[in-house]
C-alpha cells in the first residue's frame, strides 16, 4: 500500500499559452519515489479536450509557419536561454518526480537544448534545391514547408530531453506541437512550456495534454494531425506506428532496447569496467540506452571483468536523488520495482549466477521508496529470459562469448538494434565490428553512443519504426513536406500543344 501526501498537488494542461484545469474528472497519480508515496495528481484528458487542443494547435500554428524561419530561430534561441536560466529548478523539479539524480537530470534537461540549439539553424536546414534551365527556359526547385499540427508523446525516463528531441525540430520547422508526457513525471513538460510562452512563442503553438490511452489515441485518429513522434515500449510502437498509419500519418516511433557492451581481450579493462558501471547503473538503468548486457570475449576477460565490477558496485551509494552524494535513486514507481524484482527472482530461478543482488536495497529515512540496488548476473545465456526482455532496471547480465565472431553475432541476433558498444585498443577489430553490426548507434570505446545533435537518434529492428530517426537533419525531413515547383516564363517561342511528356532535355 502506497501513503499518499496530506496534500498533494494537482496539475493541469497547458493550451493556447496558459495553464487549463482538466475537465474530465480522471486523474493519474504522481509518486514521490524516494518517499514511496502519492505527491500529486494529474488529470487525464477526455477525447474532447484533445481536440479542444487540436483545435488550438491549428489557430497558432497559421501565425507561427508566416513567421520567416530565422525569426522563429530567435525564439528558440531566447527559449534556450530561459532553461538555461531555470535549469536548476528544471532539474529539482524532474528528480522529485522521476527519481533520478540532481546531476543527471541537468544532463537530461541539457541534451535536450542542444537540440534546440541545433534547430535554430532552420534557415539553413530548410533550404531547398534550384536546378537552372532543365529543359529550353525551364527552371525547377524544391520548398520545404510544415506539415502543420504535429504530436509527440513520450516517455517517463526523459521528461525534458525527449520532449525537445521532437519538438525543436517541428517548431523550427514551422508547426504547432502537441505533447502528450508521460503521466507520472510531467511537471518539467508543463514548465517548459511556460518558458517557450515567455520566449515569445505564439499563443496555441506548444501545447501540453496528460493523459493516457483515451488522449493518444484521439491524436491518432483526429485527421488535422499530420505526424506523430513517440518513444516507448516496443509493443506500444508498434501500435502507434500501425494506427498512425492507417489514419495517413507519418510516424516515428522508438522502442525498447537490449544494449550489448563487447569488451575484447584486449581491452583497457579498468575503463571498460568504470564504463559498465556508470552506463548499467545510472538513473537506476531507467535509459532506452542503458548497457544491459556484458559480452566479455574470452573466459579470461570474463572473469577479470566481474572482479572488477564487483569490487566498483561495492563502493555505489543509492540514495535520495537531491543527495549529492547518491550515485543513482529510486526507480520510478512501485510497479516498477515490482516488475524489476520479478526478473532478478527469474534470473536465479533460470540459473544465472546472482553475483550482486539488489533486491533488498533500503536507505535510512526512506524505508518506504522504490530501491533497487546495483544487480549483477554472471553466465546468463541467450536463452534465458533476463537476456531476451528489457528490465528496464539497474540489472547487468553477463554473457560470455567465445571469440569476437560469437560476440558480433550475439549483437547483431538480438531481436533489438538500438545501441551497442565495443571496448578494444584494436583499431581493426573497431573498424570491421562498427560496419557489420547490425544496430543503429554505435560506440567505440564509448559506452552509451547517444549522438549529438546535428547526428540522428535512431534505433533498427524491434528498437525503431519508421524510416526518419530523431533530431540531426532526418528530423527536418521529417516534420516538413517536399513541394517541388516546375517554371517556364514567356520568352517571345511558341512551340504549340504537346501530346507526350515532356522530356528532361
């Protein structure tokens, strides 16, 4: 049984520039996951309050696309500035509802304003093309234009970051964005998009809707949505990848992830092992891109390896998220931890070695939050099911390869493709596995190879659907349309009618 606060707080949604209470009467609650209790609640939009917000979204985003890019440009770049100025409160804000640390939520919050920064360069980044003279007097060029309402609905696990992944680029762009957050951490979103009102967004042009299936799926089917961006659970990207399709939307949808970090016989085996730790363990392994799975080459290295973790997981302090000294914090929710729990107890039970467990984390004075300490398996096979699914947790599985073909092959087979990384001081071994491995991101003595911005984000296989990654160029082409323009001006010849196509030249 979860204790709720005396009195917690109630959100709202945020339309056509300002706070509106929800209507619906339905509310989702918000934990305080290091106190193991309810600190809030947040209403969950009816059907008809969404389109009351599509609604919205599409009056703003006339008076937002007239804008010429480089104006809109300056406004995300005051928008920077103003998170800049507030990322202090920002990241106070999404540790006391997420969990995770006071350091990574800044980090959280800043990887999402790179992204912005990025987008501001739409004046650049929306050019098009111009041929002269294709044909006699016959000239061509390319228009990039908005595609007008866009939604994106996205995860617990980055509540700033994930947000302006998509949105940056789609108001950049010249739409209107709805964002449907996740409902158990969605005060940073809500700020947000108080800070995008005051940079001198139009009113309508960023909106925030919580709520849960009933609100997703009204963006799905409501026809002046033109694209939908999501990040999430595998299962459920597909279903907004399906359903976005079907109702003539262009969908970018992410998915869930097994991360594999090879480690080589070679390998700086102390950076590999501090790599492991902070990549495996951080933001309690709550990341898409989290290290899930060791893959050390060689018994030898396997067993080097969990010496080495062991003796680093015995010094990680889990602790209060606003705690300086805490490595990581809770996870986000008690379903969450009892989900996590559950696979640790399946993994022994499938035989793997429990070399660390993590189920009976406690921290004095918060006896009633979501702790799970640092786990880690050794000899887990691809069979077991701790290998197939994503825990989602701070649980490190160790599958020993023989050599570095079984390695490769482990990485590339796995149903997943988002991010892999390879620790070797062998440029050649670097050089052949960053071109045959079948994932998306790669990292080369990197742990979590997450792209900087103007690169793409983007997963293959069960990880990613949809043709267009996150934020970099594909994001461009994603949030706009291609309109191209065929031109002949009167110059004096008369050719007369013409009965066939017309030829390049």
């Amino acid at each position: 049984m979860v204790n709720q606060s005396s009195n917690p707080y109630e959100l709202s949604h945020y339309v056509g520039g300002q706070r509106v209470e929800g209507t619906s009467g339905r509310f989702g609650d918000i934990f305080d996951p290091c106190a193991g209790r309810v600190q809030g609640r947040v209403p969950l939009a009816s059907a008809d309050e969404v389109r009351g917000v599509i609604a919205s979204a599409e009056k703003g985003q006339a008076e937002w696309a007239a804008l010429n890019p480089q104006r809109r440009g300056r406004i995300l770049l005051r928008f920077v500035d103003l998170v800049n100025a507030h990322i202090d409160e920002l990241a106070e804000l999404l540790s006391r509802e997420h969990g995770k640390t006071l350091a990574d939520a800044r980090s959280d919050v800043q990887r999402g304003i790179e992204v912005v920064e990025f987008s501001a360069g739409a004046p650049h980044l929306l050019k098009g093309e111009f041929s002269d003279s294709v044909a006699q007097g016959l000239d061509v060029h390319s228009l990039r234009q908005p595609l007008g309402v866009v939604a994106g609905i996205t995860p617990f696990n980055f509540p700033a970051m994930i947000p302006l992944w998509q949105s940056g680029p789609a108001l950049a762009a010249g739409n209107a964005f709805i964002l449907k957050p996740s409902e158990r951490d969605p005060s940073v979103p809500l700020r947000l998009a108080e800070l995008f009102t005051e940079a001198g967004l139009p009113d309508g042009v960023f909106n925030v809707v919580n709520g849960d299936k009933e609100a997703v799926d009204t963006l799905l089917e409501d026809p002046r949505v033109k694209a939908i961006g999501f990040v999430g659970s595998t299962p459920i990207a597909q279903y907004i990848y399906a359903t976005a399709a079907a109702h003539g939307k262009r969908a970018q949808c992410f998915g869930g992830a097994k991360n594999h970090m090879v480690i080589m016989p070679d390998a700086d085996l102390d950076m590999a092992a501090d790599a492991l730790i902070g990549a495996a363990y951080g933001s309690a392994g709550e990341r898409c891109m989290a290290i899930s799975v060791a893959v050390p080459v060689g018994e030898e290295t396997g067993d080097r390896l969990i010496a080495a973790l062991e003796s680093r997981i015995q010094g990680l302090t889990v602790g209060p998220s606003l705690d300086k000294g805490s490595d990581f914090g809770p996870v986000v929710t008690p379903a969450a931890k009892e989900r996590i729990e559950g696979y640790i107890d399946l993994g022994v039970r499938e035989g793997a070695q429990l070399v660390r467990d993590g189920r009976k984390a406690s921290v004095e004075g918060y006896e009633d939050g979501f702790w799970i300490g640092p786990t880690l398996f050794d000899h887990v096979t691809p069979d077991m099911l701790i290998y197939k699914d994503e825990i989602f947790g701070p649980v490190l599985s160790v599958v020993r390869a023989e050599d570095y073909e079984d390695a490769l092959r482990l990485c590339s087979e796995n149903p997943y493709g988002n991010g892999v990384a390879i620790f070797t001081r062998d440029g050649d071994s670097a050089r052949d596995f960053a071109s045959r491995v079948e994932v998306g991101m790669v990292g080369v003595n990197v742990p979590i190879p997450v792209p900087i911005a103007y690169y793409t984000f983007g997963g293959w296989k069960a990880s990613g659907f949809g043709d267009l990654n996150q934020h970099g160029p594909d994001a461009f082409r994603f949030y706009t349309k291609t309109k191209t323009v065929t031109s002949r001006w009167p110059s004096g010849i008369r050719q007369g009618a013409h009965f066939a196509m017309p030829e390049g030249s």
